[in-house]
C-alpha cells in the first residue's frame, strides 16, 4: 500500500526572523506535524544583491536545518517580485498600466513579461539557485513566480502583440477579416498599425467597454500566452538542471484575467490559493477545486495557500470560526487534493501581511487556538498516511468553463453589461454540488465520452468542433444543459451569419427570435407547463423569477418544459427539452433565480439517471475519490445543524477507526467530516476499480506515490 501522507505545511519566510526563531519553529512545525514548507516565494532581492553578486549562505542554513529536521521543500524561484536594483538600472522591467502610466518600483507582480531585462536576470538567477540545490535532497517541487496576474501595454508588449498575431493569423487579410476592422475604417495595412488595446486605443470607461471585441479578446488571450512564455522561461532552465523535480506554479481558481486552461499543459502537478470571501461559499471553493483538478484531466492537486485565521486583502477581514479551517481543508482533500498548505507559517511583523492570519502568531505561543486546530488537523492527516493520496474523482457529470465565452460575453456591447459569467456558472455548479454529484469541470476541447451529463452555461462562444461534439455526445444518449447567450459567435467573436443559437440550434431544437434585456430589479416569472408542473424537486415548483437576459425562443422540435408569465412573449418557451437521438438537450432561456436552476438540474439529473445518494440535503457536502485498492466518501457538514444520513456503503470510518455497516445512521455535528473507506476490487475485464464510473480510471503506481 502506498505508505505517502497528504503534505502539510505552507509558505514560510524564515528571512524575516532570527536563527533563534528559526530553531523554534521548527519545534512547533514537529508539534503540529508540519512537514512540507514552501521556501524563497520573494527571496530575490535578498539573494542578488546587483548584477553580479548572489549571497546564498542564509538560503544555505535554512534549507539545511529543514532537510536536517526531515522536513520536505516546495522551493519557490522568488520571481514573483523583483529586485529594486533591476528596476532602476532597466526600467523596461516595469509595466505599462491599462491608462498608459509607465510604473515604477514597488509591490509585486510588477515585472513586465515581455521585458528582455526580466527574462534574461531572471533565468540566470533561477539557474544559480537550481544549480546551487539541485542535490539538496529534500526540494520535492518547485514554485514558479507566485500568483501570475495584471497586464502590461508597453512597447515590448506591443511589439510582442504583433509577433504572437503573425503566428495566430498569417496574414494581415486573415486578421482584418477576424477583427472586421471594415467597421469604423479601422483596416491594418501593416503590423505595425496594430496597437494594444486600452484607455488609450480602444478602450472607455473601463476594460470591459471596447470598440472592437476581437482586438481585446486576443489582447486578453495574449497577456496569458505572454505570462506563460516567462512562466517557461524559468521551466525549462529548471527542467535541464533539476530533471526530476516537478514544476508547477500557484493558481487564483476562477481567475478572470489568465485563462488557465492556456496554461494546464505546462505544469506538471496543478497548485492554487484558497480564499473564499466569505464563509458561505462552499460551492465556490468547490468549483474552484474541481476547475484546478480539471487543468490535469483529473489528477490530484495542491492546494497552496490558505489562511489558518483570516486574510488581510479586504475591507473587513473576520477570522475562520472553530472547526472551518479543518472543515474547508478536508474539502480541498475531498476535492482531489494531495496536499494543504497554508499562507503563513509565521505571521509578519510588518508590511501589508502583517495581520494576515498564521499558523503561529506575533506571540510565538503554541497554546492559541489556531495553532491547536492546526496541530489536531496535523495528527488527523498524519495517522491516514497510506490513504486517499494519488485518488481521482469518479464523476459522471462534466460543467463546460470556457475563459474565452467569459471574457466575450463580459466585454460585448450588449446585450447587458450586468451579465456576469462566473456567476452563471457558479450558479449551475451550485445546484450539482446541492446534488452532491461529483463534477469535473473542464475545457470546451475536453473529451465528453464518459460522461452523462454535461453542462455548459453561457457557452457564449463555439470554438472548433464543439458543437459536432455536442451533437453526437446526444445522440450517443448523453444529457446536454446550456443557457440564454450561448452559441452566439465563433472564435474571433463575430456572429455566426444563421439563426440563433447559431451550431447548436439543431441539437437543441429551437429558434432563439430576439433577445431582451432589462434592469436586474425587472424580472420575468418563469412556471413549469403541462406534466412538468407536477414534477417535485428541491427549491420550489416555480413560478421561478428570470432576470437579466431574456430570450425569446420558438420551439422547432424541442419540447416546451417552462414559459414566461410576463411581457409581450408571455407563454413562450423559457426552459425547453429536445429528446434526440438516444439523449436530451435542454436550454434555459433566462437567468433563472438559485431554485430554477436546481429544478432544472434535477429534471437533468433524472435524464442522466444520476440519482446520488445523499442529494439535497441541506448543509451536507458528499464527494467521492477512487483509487485501485479504495473507494473514499467523503461527508462534510457546512451548515449550524446536525446532520444525519444512512451510509449508502459499508466501510471503516478513518477520522475515528469505527466500522460502519450500509444503512447505519451517520450523524455529523454542525462542521464535523466523515472519511468512509471500503476497499475495492479490481475489475477483471478492465483492471479499474470496482464502481469506478465517469473518467477517472486506474490510478498508477506513479500517480499513487
């Protein structure tokens, strides 16, 4: 059996303190059975002092009282602040911002990714520092810059922009054509006509208000390709210097500026930070979860940073209540996480961190709360070494997440600017995780075979054979949801020349005549029709209020499921039902309220014959993860109520070693988790896990270590 623990731990700074306290922490990280640390995340400046010179003797010590103590490194480049010296001395290291101000030094995620000075410094540092450890022997990844984010305009950039359009289109006819620039008299004659769109070129009010979506779309797709390509810069000197260790970099979730899909091929594990803005948002942080196991086509994750306490970003900052810390932990686990690592081992004595929330505190003490709730969450994990580490997520039913319909449909000029994507899908994810389904959530060019349900809110934009894809994942007799604004426009954002919803309209088997929009304040009722009023589902049975958006649609072999109570399409389709093939597709035509979509999801649910075990009840978290020798469930309790549920398996309780019988009653106090173990065999025929369905499959021996 695999003999690996979940890796616990964080990011710790040990520069910021004295030897003396460096020996103390290591006596508390053994007490709170910390044993991963990640090291050097904004170590530059500190280590090149100019050009030429580098003090490693301080790195030295640390790294080695770890590896001396047992503890394992995440060893962080530190690019992801540079130092003041290379801001001074080449002022083409800092960006250009959205109004065309030219910045100087100061905070971080300030280097401009085109800057032929930052490449070139920050790849020599990086290669002293993998040479320097490259035989330390307990650096287990590296840590790439910290938290990509922002944009630059400069003159780099612009230059850069030109090159990475030569590659996209070939032509300047192909990119006139793409951008339909015959609109406005804004033609390209020559590459050099094009500049970055901002305050400055195409941009008012903001960067969401644009005169040409297509220039900015492919602004927003290269800013990710341009933090990608330094992103590999430091990669591929790490790769020739330190070939077996993995490489990644930390992830923001649902992260609007950076399309990690773009990204997902060039990490070898997927890392990201958990800071949910409030403590009602476990489907957030669910999402966020399943969107990040995604990047790798399912395998586990880290999870990077999290607060113990409470964060130091926002207006007003409250800290994690008893048993929320350990709670949203054993969620990420639940979720696909091989590790959980917080943000920060030691809390900073100054700067804008210095309150943010540490597994040890200004006092050093080991008696606080936080630290005891870390040290117990510490055995917990430490005693399930052997378990759940290298298990995948068996999910039957896949959410569509596509950066490119984000981005569209938030910077189009109609036809509402209230319309918020994430929300949209959040929306939908909310009512499969009140389901309890597991659900990958994945790129537009993932594979749909597998599955049996796949949702797609708001696929505003159809890229490549996606809708043929669509089309034959249906009739194959999958079930199929998508929403109002989808299938609008092709891949360089202009409308498909055909009825609405452009590719999809046959597969859905309607006509979508016009599409209106009204204040948020201004809604529309939607009521199920004929037999679909009788069918119960959680929420209520409608009327539901629509809002937002409003599309007025003419069925055209789609079976009518709702209709609008209101306005002057009053009793015209707002959820319909098109039975082909040996499957379903439904398409929702407004912004239905949070008890629309969970009926709707449930009529899906039932086409997709997914019925959980433990769906809809109310406060109760259920996930599954399958490895070859086990079958994990995972029960969390986020709601102030004790719950109780019958065990739909027999199996061994890991958090307290009971035995539990299929049927026996489980009873989770208000944040309380349950770890449920049964062991699994092989299937003969296949060699996967026994009830191992949807797309997860045998795990490797690799995978598993």
């Amino acid at each position: 059996m695999n003999e690996v623990k979940i890796r616990y731990g964080g990011d710790y700074n040990p520069e910021q303190w004295p030897v003396e306290v460096r020996e103390e922490d290591l006596r508390l990280f053994d007490k709170a059975s910390i044993e991963t640390l990640t090291v050097g995340v904004f170590s530059w400046g500190l280590l090149q002092r100019d050009e030429s010179t580098y003090d490693f003797a301080e790195l030295d010590d640390v790294l080695h009282r770890l590896r001396d103590a047992g503890k394992e490194v995440c060893l962080a480049t530190g690019t992801g602040a540079h130092p003041a010296w290379l801001a001074r001395k080449y002022p083409d290291v800092t960006r250009v911002d959205f109004e065309g101000r030219k910045h100087v030094y100061g905070q971080r995620h300030n280097a401009c990714p085109n800057s032929p000075s930052f490449r070139r410094f920050a790849t020599s540092y990086v290669e002293r520092l993998a040479q320097r450890y490259a035989d330390l022997g307990n650096v287990v990844a590296w840590h790439v810059g910290n938290e990509y984010g922002g944009a630059c305009y400069c003159e780099n950039c612009a230059a850069a922009f030109r090159v990475w359009l030569q590659r996209r289109y070939g032509t300047l006819e192909r990119l006139n054509d793409a951008w339909n620039t015959t609109f406005w008299s804004h033609t390209m004659y020559a590459w050099d006509d094009v500049v970055p769109p901002n305050a400055l070129s195409e941009h008012w009010r903001g960067p969401n208000h644009t005169a040409f979506q297509g220039i900015t779309l492919d602004y927003l797709r290269f800013t990710t390709d341009s933090m990608i390509e330094s992103y590999l810069a430091e990669k591929e000197v790490l790769n020739r210097t330190t070939p077996g260790i993995p490489v990644t970099t930390n992830f923001m979730g649902a992260y609007r500026p950076l399309d990690y899909h773009r990204w997902a091929p060039h990490l070898d594990f997927a890392s990201w930070d958990n800071y949910p803005p409030d403590a009602k948002s476990q489907d957030k942080m669910a999402l966020a979860h399943d969107l990040v196991r995604g990047l790798k086509g399912g395998a586990p994750f880290w999870l990077m940073e999290q607060t113990p306490s409470t964060t130091a970003s926002r207006d007003v900052n409250p800290v994690k209540r008893p048993g929320v810390m350990r709670l949203w932990s054993w969620q990420a686990v639940a979720h696909g996480a091989d590790a959980v690592l917080f943000f920060q081992m030691r809390q900073s004595r100054g700067a804008c961190e210095k309150y943010h929330g540490a597994v040890i505190d200004h006092s050093g003490r080991d008696d606080t709360r936080v630290f005891s709730e870390v040290s117990a969450l510490g055995a917990e994990l430490a005693a399930l070494r052997g378990e759940v580490v290298g298990a995948r997520t068996p999910a039957r039913a896949a959410l569509l997440f596509d950066w490119d319909s984000w981005w569209a449909v938030e910077i189009s000029d109609g036809p509402s600017r209230l319309v918020s994507y994430a929300d949209a899908a959040r929306r939908y994810y909310a009512a499969l995780h009140a389901a309890n389904v597991d659900v990958d959530v994945v790129p537009v060019d993932a594979g749909l075979d597998g599955y049996d349900l796949v949702v797609a809110p708001v696929l505003h934009v159809l890229k490549g054979d996606l809708p043929e894809r669509v089309e034959r994942f249906v009739a194959d007799g999958g079930t199929f949801l998508t929403t109002w604004l989808s299938g609008r426009v092709d891949e360089d954002d202009n409308a498909f020349l055909s009825d609405v919803p452009g590719p999809l309209a046959g597969v859905l088997g309607i006509r979508v005549t016009e599409t209106d929009a009204l204040p948020a304040e201004e809604v529309n009722p939607v009521r199920p029709v004929g037999d679909w009023a009788q069918a119960q589902a959680p929420g209520t049975a409608g009327p539901w209020p629509g809002n937002l958006v409003f599309d007025v649609v003419e069925a055209q072999g789609a079976e009518v499921v709702a209709e609008y109570t209101g306005d002057f399409y009053a009793g015209t389709p707002a959820v319909t039902r098109h039975a082909t093939g040996r499957g379903q597709a439904w398409y929702v035509a407004t912004n239905l309220d949070a008890d629309g979509v969970e009926w709707v999801v449930q009529r899906t649910l039932d086409d997709a014959g997914i019925r959980p075990p433990h769906a809809w009840v109310r406060g109760l978290e259920a996930a599954e993860r399958v490895r070859e020798d086990a079958r994990y469930l995972f029960l969390l309790n986020h709601g102030e109520e004790e719950v109780v549920v019958a065990a739909d398996r027999a199996g061994r309780s890991l958090l307290d070693g009971r035995e539990v019988a299929c049927g026996q009653e489980l009873r989770l106090a208000p944040r309380d988790v349950v770890v449920l173990r049964t062991p699994t065999t092989p299937d003969p025929l296949s060699g996967t896990a026994s009830g191992n369905s949807g797309h997860t499959g045998a795990v490797t021996a690799a995978e598993g270590e």
